[in-house]
C-alpha cells in the first residue's frame, strides 16, 4: 500500500461494552456451542444461498442474490447490500460492454460469507432478472431510469436485507462499486436513522462526475468529440434532456432516456456528501484506476474524511485495477480475474471488526 492512507478516529467503532449492551437489548442468541462452530457442521468457510425477489420504487420489482454463512442457521450475522456501477451491470457486477466476465461483486459476497458476513446483491432496474426498461414513450423511460428511483433501490435492498432473520439489525451496511458509490452515499443520508453502521467506497469519484467526465474525454477521446461533450453535459445540466443529434461515439455514454438521471448525477457533489454523513466509512481505490484516477479524483474524499469526528480511512492500493483486480502491466485493463488479495485484506480488515463479525 502507498503512503496515502488517512486513519481517522480513535479505538474500534464499535466497543466492546457496546456490543454487550446491544445484544442484551435484541434477539440475538448465545454462541454456538464451540463444537458446531469449529470443525464441525457450521465451520466458519462454509456459505449458503438464497435468492431474493423484493419490491421497489415506481412498481418495480428487483432479483438478487443474498449469500451467508451456513451458521447463520445457528446464530445472527452481520449484513451489508452491495451496489453495483454504472451501466447494464447486473448482481455479479458483470457487464456485456467489458471485454472479460469481472464478477467483482459475486467476488466480495463470496469473500464476505467465508468470513461472517452476508450480503445481498441485485440487479439493477432495467437488468437481468429484474423490471426490464419500459419500451413505451421517452417520458415513461425517463422516470424508470430518474435518480431518485436507483436511490430508492438501494434503500429497498437494505429493507430487504432487514427482513431476514439472519440478519443482525444493529450490524449493517453498504458498499457500492464506481457509480455504485455515488448511490450507496445517497441511500446513506436516508438510511441514517435506521442506524446503518458502516459504508465501503470502492473505486469512487470524489469529484463531480461532471469534471470527471470532462477530464476523461479531453485525456482519451479524439479532440473532436470535446464540443458535443460540453453541449450535451450544458443541455443535460440546464433542463434534463439529452441533445437528440450527438455522435455515435457520444450516444452510449449519454442515451436519451437518461437525461434526468444524468442531471443529477453530473451535479451529485460525493466529498459533500461524505463530509455530511456520520456512517464510518472506508474508501478502497485502486492506484493503476483508469477511470477513478488516482489521486485527482479521490483526495476530495480523503479530505472529506478528515473533516468529520466519524471513524474513517482511506486505502489506495498500487498495481490494482478500477474493478479491484491486480493489473500486470501498464496496458493491462484488470477486467478479468480475481480480487486483488490485498483489497480482499483490507476489506476484511476494516468490516470485520466494524460489525462484529
């Protein structure tokens, strides 16, 4: 790990004397008797699966994956929601863009599970097993695909994490991949008061994703495409709409139902909003990031951090991809693969202790 690394706040997040507190007041039952638990039928490694399907904002319905420790059957656990980034990714953190299968977020539940911890991962409206995309008018599309609906989702995941009764209720949390990020820092403000104990930041911009796009396009794209980019993040700014007569190149990146969506996403403000929040929080960045670019786009929320008197830190992690993958070589995207065992370290490092698995 480079010399970046902010550690804020003093002592373990959540005292022992806290915990004892907690469990007195709740459902959470005695240990497992040491013999089930070691060695024996529900030794720590061994997961179970079961697949979900809950409500949402707008009638949409959401499919996901929610992945335990088999000794949950005997004992709570700790649960967190894993939100996936930007585009047509679905549950596993796949997309049909990329040139490999990632399975980034299948990757972290898995990990997660082995070592005490579920999770529940989802498509994303629009993809895989979820409400697919509205074929009707542009209208319809744009409120399907608004802002505040990908928010929504992330708090009905939460909601249906809660409902199971596996899952500690005093021991959750989020983690968002990319774009991800971006929506679990939002659905963070509102799930404050149902008292969400921890956030993971993975690959997350600190700017807005307006200068970031802008800096994108000026350092890869052809000097050509520079002028409809800024004609259509003003269009998109102004009023909501994307411009109907941009460049093929320019089309994926911004579709025409997307206009209300992007508004507030080019707007969104992340260090504000961390700087705001009183969730403890980790930030995992990896340093050969592409798209996140280290530290231009990461130092706003390391400075964020700073500000607040909540338990942070901040990890950025050399030779490791913008989907947590190790990279080898310069040239090399890190699409495919596993998890970096250092990001896979530092995740269960910091989450381990901060919900008691």
């Amino acid at each position: 790990m480079i010399g970046r690394r902010a550690l804020l706040g003093a002592g373990a997040l959540v005292p022992g004397a806290v915990w004892a507190q907690t469990r007195a007041q709740t459902r959470a039952p005695a240990p497992a008797p040491r013999s089930l638990t070691e060695g024996g039928w529900y030794a720590k490694g061994k997961t179970k699966t079961r697949q979900v399907r809950f409500a949402s904002t707008g009638g949409v319905t959401l499919a996901g994956t929610l992945l335990m420790p088999l000794f949950s059957e005997i004992q709570y656990v700790p649960g967190i929601v894993l939100v996936a980034g930007s585009g047509p990714t679905d549950r596993d953190g796949n997309n049909p863009l990329a040139p490999d299968r990632v399975d980034l977020l299948k990757d972290i539940a898995e990990l997660l599970a082995r070592n005490g911890i579920a999770s529940l991962r989802y498509d994303k409206r629009g993809i895989g097993q979820s409400t697919q995309r509205p074929r009707g008018s542009l209208e319809e599309q744009e409120a399907f695909f608004a802002w505040d609906n990908f928010v929504g989702d992330v708090e009905a995941a939460h909601a249906e994490l809660l409902r199971h009764d596996e899952i500690k209720p005093y021991a959750t949390a989020l983690l968002g991949h990319s774009e991800g990020g971006l929506l679990a820092l939002a659905a963070s403000q509102a799930l404050a008061a149902k008292k969400l104990h921890a956030l993971v930041l993975a690959a997350t911009p600190g700017r807005k994703l307006e200068v970031i796009l802008r800096a994108q396009i000026a350092r890869d794209a052809p000097p050509s495409l520079r002028p409809p980019t800024d004609r259509a993040i003003a269009a998109i700014l102004e009023n909501g709409r994307v411009p109907n007569n941009l460049p093929p190149e320019l089309q994926l990146l911004f579709p025409l139902y997307a206009g209300p969506f992007l508004k507030s996403l080019l707007s969104f403000d992340p260090a504000a909003a961390l700087a705001g929040s009183r969730t403890p929080c980790l930030l995992v960045q990896g340093g050969a990031d592409r798209q996140v670019v280290p530290m231009e786009d990461v130092q706003p929320l390391i400075d964020a951090l700073r500000t607040r008197n909540v338990s942070g830190e901040a990890l950025v992690i050399p030779q490791v991809s913008h989907n947590l993958k190790t990279v080898s070589s310069p040239t090399d995207p890190g699409f495919g693969g596993p998890l970096s065992p250092v990001v896979a370290e530092a995740l269960l490092k910091w989450l381990v202790p901060a919900l008691g698995a």
